[in-house]
C-alpha cells in the first residue's frame, strides 16, 4: 500500500496488536488447544491467495452474549410458561427465532470473502512488520465489522467492506531477528450482527516480511571506501579521516583511544576502543566487512553494516557493500539501498 | 472506500446513545401508567435528563448519588406497594432500575446489557396488556431492540439510522415464520409452573359485590367485553337475555351486599323445563370467583373448577378469573328455583332495617292489607312505577339518608339499581321474600362472526320475590318503566344527551359502526386462536395434522426448524456467493468469446486473454492481427485502468474486426 492511499477503516481496541495474551488456561486445556491448533493446522494449508473463505471452513461457538442471550430466553420461556401469555411465548419465539437467523447471518458475513496478501515492505529487526492483507467482497452484499488478528489474539480492528468491493488490513507483528519473517496464521473473523455468535476461520497465507538488521547506534562514521578490486582498505591507518573504532590492542598509540567513548562504557565491562583513521578518496565508498574489528562477532559487524549503509544512503554517496561472501558493485538510490540491506539481512 | 473512523472502542457515541434512548422511551412508555406518580416521574425525568446530558455533553451523576438514588427507589417501590416482589411491584422495580440505569450508562458493555433489559421489559409489559395492538408493538419493538443490537456490535463507526434498522427489520420479519412454527409446536404444559403472584393476571373490572346506587350507572360508561356468546343454534329472545351475576340478599338502609349465609350452602333444588340454549361464553377477566350465565344454567356438564351456589349462581369453586375464561353451558329460561324455602333463608329475604326509609315500608304494608295475594302486590308495585312519572336516567339527583323513600316519593329518577333496590325493600316491607340480583342484561350482535357481545354498558340489576309454588321469579322492575331498556338495550331506553357515543343508537349505522364490528370480531379471533393458545387448544389443532403428543410436536418442530433453516442458510450462501465480474469490457470480450467458440476456438478455463490470443492467432493466421489487436484492447481497457469511454468503443471495434 502506497503511503497515499487512503486508510482504511480500521480500529484498534483493548491491547496492541502486536502483544500476544498470556495464557492463563489450565494443562488440560493447553493440551487441548495444541491438539486443536494441530488439526487446524492439518485443515490450513500455506497458500499463496487469494484465499477464498468457503463455508466449510467457517467456524462458529457463541459469544458469552450468546450464552446470556440464551439465559434471557430461557428465563422469558419460564415466565410464559407459568403466566400461560401467549404474547411472551410469541416475544420469546420471535428472539429465539432471531438468535437462530443470526447463527446463519454471522456466518453468511464471513463465507465467500476472499484473502489475499499485497507487497509487505521490508522493516529493521525489532520495529513492527506491517502484513497488509486484502479483503475481497465479491458478492452483491456488504460485509460489516469483520476483524482480522493473528491465531490467539484478541480482535484487534474491525473493517467494513461494500458490496464488490475490497477493503485492506494491516496486521501487525514485531520482528526480532533479521532475515525473513514470515506471516504466521491468522485468523478472520466476525461476530456481526448481534453479537451472539463468534465465526472465524484461519489463513495462512504465503508471505514473508524481509526484517533487515537492527543499525548500530550512529556515531561511527564510515571508513575511507577501498578499492574496486578487493584491495583490502582497513589496514592502511592514517591519520586523515576517521572511518570507525576498533579493540586497543598493545602498541596502539594513547592518543588514538576514543576516551570519550570509554567513559560512555558501564565501568565494570569497559573496553578501549581505538579510533582508526584513512585517507579520504575519490569515488565509490566500499563498505567492508573486513574493515571492522576482529574481536566482533558477525552480528555486531551486520549491525555496523547496516548503519553505514544508512547514513551512506541518506549522504547520498555512491557506496559498494562487500560481504564475505556477497559484494554488492557500489551504487545509489532506493533499490540499491534495498539490495545492500537485503544481503546484509541474509547474509 | 469507507471513511476511517478511530473511536475509543468502549465509549458509546452520541448517536447510539441517543438511538438507545429512544427505544428505552418505547419500551418503558407503556408501564408509566401502572407506576406510582413518583416512579413514573422518576423514569421520565431520567429519560429527559440523560438525552440532554448526551446532546450538551453534561457530566454524569457521581457515583454516590446514584448508590442514594438506587437505594431510594428500593425504598420508594416498598413504600409504595408494601414488597419489592410480585408482578406490578417487581415489574415497577425493574422499570424503575433501566431508568437509573441509564445513568451511569457511558459504555458499550453497558449497551449490550441494557439491550438485554430492553427485551425483558417487553416481555412485561404483556403481563398486563395483550390486545391485539400489542402484537405490532412487539414488533417495533423487536426491530428497534435488534437494531441498536446491531448498532453495538458494529464497533467501527456509526452505521446509519436507516441501514440498522433495515436489517434488524429483515431479520424480524424472517424470524416470523420460526416464531409462528415454535409458537404452534412448542408443547404447552397447563397451569402455572411456581405459582402467580397475588396481583397476577388483569386488574379487577366490572360488577363488584355490593350495590350501591349509582355503581352500576357507572360501568354504563365503559365499552370494555364483559364477554361474548356463541349460540349453537336457537338465540333467546331480548326479554329473555339476563346474564345471572352476584345476588345480594343484605340490605343496610342504601346498599345491598350478599351478606352472611351461615348453613345454605348448598346449590337450591331447580326444576328446569323445556327445550334449553346451548352456548359458548369467552369471559374476560374479572379477578372475581362469578361465571356469567344465562337465567338459569342447567346443573349438567358445567365448565371445570365451576359450581352452582347457594343462590343458583355460576362460580369458580376456587380462586378467581385472571385469565379470559371460555365454557359451554345450556341454560333454561323456563324454571321453577327452589319451589320449597328453608326458614332461615326466608328470614334473611325479608329483614329490613327497621329505621331506614319509613314512607316506603308504610306503603308496602298498606298494599299487604289491600292485597289478597302476593302476586297482586307484586303487580301493584309495577304498577306505580308504570303509571307514576317514574323516569329512567343516568344521572339521578342525590338522595338523602333515606334513599328509597327519596327515590319512590320525591325524585322517582333512578337508574336500574334505584328501582331493582326500591322494588326489593317495597316487597320485604311487603313481608315478601326478595332480593337483588346483578348481573348483564341484552347484549349485541356482531354480523361479522355471528356471536353477541355483552359489554360493561349492559350491566344491569333485577329483583328475585319468591312466591309459594313459583319459587324465585325475576322481576325487573326497570322494564316497567322503561321497557326499551330490556328489549333493544341501554341505547334506545336512555335520552341521547345521557348516552355515551359508542351506545348512541343515531351513531350505530354505516361504517363505523361496521368497522367497529369487524375490529371485534378480529380481537375474538385474536383472543381465540392466540391468546387462547392453551394445552387444549394445541393438541385439538394439532390433531387435524395427526400430532397427538409431546414427543411427535417436538419431531415436528425440530424436522421443521431445520428444513427452514436450512433454507435461509443456503439463501445466506447464494447472497454471499461472488458475482461474475459484469463490466462492458467483460461483456465485449464474451461477444468475441461466443462468435471464436462458434468457431470451435472456445477460450479456455485456464486461459488468459494473451494466451488465448495467441492461440487463436496460431490456429488462424488470417484472424492473427484482429485477434491480437483486440486482446490488447481488452487487457488495457479491463485490466490497466485505461477505461476511458474512448478506449472501450475502439475495444468494441477491435472486437467487431475479428471475423472468423
């Protein structure tokens, strides 16, 4: 979804969407749900959409105000009973003739909707991922308040959509690790009209949010690039330009220790760090793995990586990314940017 | 696409707030009358207070006035009815709470429980009323109640007025047929499960059981059912039309009661003779033990829990009519009661207060002197009230501490019960055995249905003497002054500007008099076939369809229920089911799709427009440039947004090319 369109209907109660609920429920039916989410499984296959709801896959319990409703009525069914009216026998019929329609409604507003995925953009390790899913009414009917969360989340939004139209949901998931993340089950599902009845059923599409490194905190400015060829750059120190920190090692001169940065550090685990320096050069700006220090672990250096990528991106320069295995030929713009980070999102 | 709406998700916005209370307006309105003067001011000032609240955005009540207005209710409905519980108090209390409810009512939760109560206090209100105008009240009702249903679970934006009640009217109206389906099949058991409460069933109408002079006048005013009759067969004449109710046989000096009958309990020996009329009589409720019978019902196959008294009188052995009440009975205008008097009754038939109406008691004995029987004196009465300016009317002057002396000698304008009460102590003085008897007299065809319907305004009172080999012989006094009265009814015996319209005769022709037939006759129906919906009447109707017992009416429900059901369920499917795409550029294209096919180049399932092209194109080198022209036409019109009205007539062209 491009950032100009407009928003769709949406609405977000009780909790974020992103926070799963603790499950507070007894072994047993912990045990039973698992069994439960396994045959679902068994049912859910990972398709790639549009993801047509047919009836046979549509659930329904009712809600606890199902439940009241059903007491109420019971109660109602009692009066009339003993007062011999019939107009609260006809009151009670007429309900319980309703809660029964309803069954059929809420179900009727879930069948034949259609499913589908849309691009997902790419997201940094620990933001949000947004899924942005399609909701398609193909028939001649608006559909009303259908929700879509992820399996074991509370409905978070809720969305119309008109008669052959097709409204689009962003479901929300906070990425953790770098690489692909992809969409888990969800869940679509409605308890229009009245409320009584709950209808869902699950999807699980096959998409996957790209999730690029965390970016270490900015400070460490970029190395002076290398050359095209592979020359290695790091280790020609100079005392021109500063192009990052490294680990003190024995013999490095006192005056190159970043002190500042030291005395950032939490007292108990502090390490010296060495402020390394190039020469500026002409042209592209190479942006190494080798260049960092090699205490790091792989992680640390991604992370490294991935912030230069940035700010190289945002100074607009022409920069080149070389990964152990991987070397991205310098460039610029957004889908050089996206390769750079993609690479360094599966490296 | 629709618009985005971001509302926090448990506060309820003004306009559902308001739809809310509209319809507590509809469902509380018809218990205002049976509250005290406070709560159902109490109610609409809570109505008024909270919808200007909503509209100016006032604060709520805080919390503590609410727990002091709660406990005051409490404390008003037990002051007011002596117990919170019981049908009028608890349904007073009930109504009073969704009132208060309201304000502390900001949530949606609070919505869905206020729609529950809502349902509820429908259901209450029929405890009291169930005309046949109710039945469209349920419905409004139910649609309203159901929509605002609809409104609270719809959490993303108001939906408008008109589409929420749209829909829950649909499903109102679809839920008809279940209802009517249960409401035939649902197995009736007889009786109250727990018991009623004391003040169960309809208010206490009609005659009471004491007489007093003017009571009687009073009901004239009224055009509720007493009850109606169906005769099988043969229908007594008017003078024969006295529909026996409470005879009184105490007088005090003004009123009559039934006063004390220790040891004649029991039902008097009656000789019944020629042929009798058969009929069936729908009471209303009177919340009195009295069953209305023609003079004078045969002691043979009487309704159920009913007896014949001590003073030949229908009544329910136990309890009282709360519930509109049908029988059949036979009765015989032709009779001879209790041709033998016990001496005890005797006394009590003819005790006067000695002091009490002086001129009245001098006269009767002077006529007991001149008289050589007790018929001649029977006759001479009647006729002092024949020949003298006896007057019959409404409304009588006031008389005094001697009220039939005032009567018979300075006012002598009275009503049935000044001459029926009169005509009985002129007798007694007399030392002959009479006494009052209430009840209805006449009562009005309805062409419609061809039954009669005897109303509140026929009420009437006659005197019973008792003469040696006669026994009791109605006399009513009335009919000699005003014979009219007794043979065409209240309306003609009474001057027009005493009547009220529904029994002026000038009013009782042409269409509204027709239309008011017809509405009886359909409220007969209604009472019959609905209300009156019973056991009995279940398993006498579901006999015609071979239903004869609960467990065949529970198949038969369910069979049912699930054949609908499962109807609407697949007519929810057909609704939800999407249609085919249906555009111009889609028509077009199936236009070169029927003419290829004819061809014998249909376009396969699988096959796109490009592909299908090509294959064409391949199989058909001369159609090749056509073809594929009007494919891409095709694809950019119906697939690439170019869908201007220009591209779709050069499609059309394209289309038109290929000639196979």
């Amino acid at each position: 979804m491009s950032p100009s369109a407009p928003m769709p209907r949406w609405w977000r109660p009780r909790s974020s969407p992103a926070s799963p609920c603790p499950d507070h429920r007894p072994p047993v039916i912990r045990a039973l749900r698992r069994r439960l989410h396994d045959w679902i499984a068994t049912r859910t296959p990972r398709v790639p959409g549009p993801w047509p709801i047919h009836r046979r896959r549509v659930y329904i319990v009712p809600t606890r105000y199902g439940y009241g409703y059903g007491l109420l009525l019971f109660t109602m069914l009692l009066g009339a009973m003993n007062y011999s009216n019939s107009m609260a026998f006809a009151l009670t019929f007429l309900l319980a003739g309703i809660g029964l329609l309803a069954m059929h409604d809420t179900h009727g507003n879930l069948v034949n909707l259609s499913i589908a995925a849309k691009a997902v953009a790419p997201a940094f390790a620990g933001d949000p991922v947004r899924f942005p899913i399609r909701i398609v009414n193909g028939s001649a009917h608006p559909r009303y308040a259908i929700s879509l969360h992820w399996q074991d989340e509370a409905a978070p939004m809720q969305v119309d959509i008109a008669a052959v139209d097709e409204a689009a949901v962003e479901l929300v998931r906070l990425s953790e690790r770098r690489g692909w993340l992809p969409a888990s089950r969800f869940a679509v599902s409605t308890e229009f009209p009245l409320g009584l009845f709950h209808a869902w059923t699950w999807v699980e599409l096959d998409i996957a949010a790209l999730v690029y490194p965390q970016p270490a905190p900015p400070g460490a400015s970029i190395p002076p690039g290398g050359h095209g060829d592979g020359q290695r750059s790091g280790d020609q120190p100079g005392p021109e330009e500063f192009v990052g920190l490294r680990g003190h090692q024995p013999g490095d001169a006192l005056r190159s220790i970043d002190w500042k940065g030291l005395a950032r550090q939490p007292p108990q685990s502090a390490q010296p760090q060495v402020k390394q320096f190039a020469e500026p050069r002409a042209g592209a700006l190479w942006l190494d793995w080798r260049t960092l220090p090699p205490g790091w672990s792989p992680e640390r250096r991604l992370a490294q990586l991935t912030r230069w990528v940035l700010d190289a991106d945002a100074e607009g320069r022409r920069y080149g990314l070389r990964l152990p295995r991987t070397i991205r030929e310098p460039g610029c713009g957004e889908a050089h940017r996206h390769a750079c980070l993609a690479a360094l999102a599966l490296f | 696409m629709a618009r985005s709406d971001n509302l926090p998700p448990a506060r309820l916005t003004r306009t559902v707030l308001l739809r809310l209370l509209a319809v507590q307006a509809l469902v509380l309105a018809p218990h205002l009358p049976r509250l005290p003067l406070w709560a159902a001011g109490l109610v609409a000032v809570i109505l008024l207070w909270r919808t200007a609240a909503a509209l100016r955005g006032w604060p709520l009540l805080p919390g503590w006035m609410r727990v002091l207005l709660t406990i005051g209710a409490f404390a008003g409905i037990y002051a007011s009815f002596g117990r919170v519980s019981g049908q009028t108090a608890g349904v007073a209390l009930i109504t009073v709470m969704a009132a208060l409810k309201l304000t502390e009512l900001n949530s949606r939760r609070d919505l869905m429980v206020m729609v529950f109560l809502s349902y509820f206090l429908l259901v209450t209100h029929f405890l009291f009323s169930q005309e046949l105008w109710t039945a469209a009240y349920l419905m409004l009702s139910a649609t309203l109640i159901t929509a605002l249903l609809i409104d609270a679970n719809h959490a993303g934006g108001v939906l408008p007025a008109r589409v929420v009640t749209v829909m829950a009217g649909g499903m109102v109206l679809r839920a008809l047929p279940l209802m009517a389906l249960i409401f035939v099949l649902f197995p009736r058991i007889p009786g109250p499960i727990w018991g009623l409460p004391a003040d169960a069933g309809a208010a206490r109408s009609g005659l009471s059981d004491s007489m007093a002079p003017g009571e009687i006048a009073e009901l004239v005013g009224s055009d509720a059912i007493a009850f109606r009759v169906r005769f099988d067969g043969a229908v007594p004449p008017p003078g024969e039309r006295y529909w026996r109710g409470p005879t009184f046989l105490r007088f005090d000096g003004r009123s009559w009661d039934g006063g004390s009958r220790a040891g004649l309990v029991d039902a008097p020996a009656a000789e019944l003779r020629g042929i009798g009329y058969r009929y069936e009589l729908t009471l209303e409720p009177t919340r009195t033990p009295w069953l209305f019978a023609l003079d004078l019902p045969a002691r043979l196959g009487l309704p159920e829990g009913a007896v014949i008294n001590a003073d030949h009188q229908l009544v329910l052995a136990r309890g009282e009519v709360r519930e509109r009440r049908r029988y059949r009975l036979q009765s015989h205008p032709d009779y001879r009661l209790q041709p033998a008097l016990p001496a005890p009754l005797r006394a009590l038939a003819t005790a006067l207060p000695k002091a009490a109406n002086p001129r009245a008691q001098a006269l009767a004995r002077q006529w007991r002197v001149e008289a050589t029987s007790d018929a001649a004196i029977v006759e001479r009465a009647l006729r002092m009230f024949r020949e003298q300016p006896f007057h019959y009317t409404l409304s009588p002057p006031m008389l005094g501490r001697d009220p039939v002396d005032g009567f018979l000698f300075e006012t002598r304008r009275g009503f049935c019960e000044h001459y029926a009460s009169s005509f009985a102590v002129l007798m007694r003085a007399a030392g002959i055995p009479a006494r009052v008897v209430t009840g209805y007299q006449g009562g009005e065809r309805n062409t419609i249905g061809d039954y009669w319907i005897v109303r509140q305004s026929d009420a009437h009172a006659w005197t019973e003497v008792w003469l040696a080999d006669r026994g009791w012989l109605r006399i009513d006094p009335t009919a000699a002054v005003a014979p009219a009265r007794v043979e065409r009814g209240i309306g003609s015996a009474l001057d027009d500007a005493e009547l009220p319209d529904f029994l002026n005769p000038a009013l009782r022709n042409g269409y509204r008099f027709d239309l008011r037939a017809r509405w009886d006759w359909l409220n007969a129906r209604w009472n019959h076939w609905v209300l009156g919906y019973g056991p009995e009447l279940q398993s006498e109707f579901l006999r015609r369809f071979g239903i004869d017992e609960w467990r065949e009416m529970i198949l038969a429900l369910t069979g049912l229920l699930t054949v609908l059901l499962a109807g609407f369920g697949l007519l929810l499917i057909r609704r939800s089911t999407p249609r085919p795409v249906d555009d111009a550029p889609s028509r077009a294209w199936r236009r070169l799709q029927r003419r290829l096919a004819r061809a014998g180049l249909p376009q396969a399932v699988h096959e796109g427009p490009a592909d299908y092209a090509a294959r064409v194109a391949s199989a058909r080198p001369d159609l090749a440039a056509t073809i594929a022209d009007a494919a891409r036409r095709y694809i950019a019109v119906r697939y690439l947004d170019a869908d201007s009205d220009g591209d779709l007539k050069a499609l059309r062209a394209a289309i038109a090319r290929v000639r196979p």
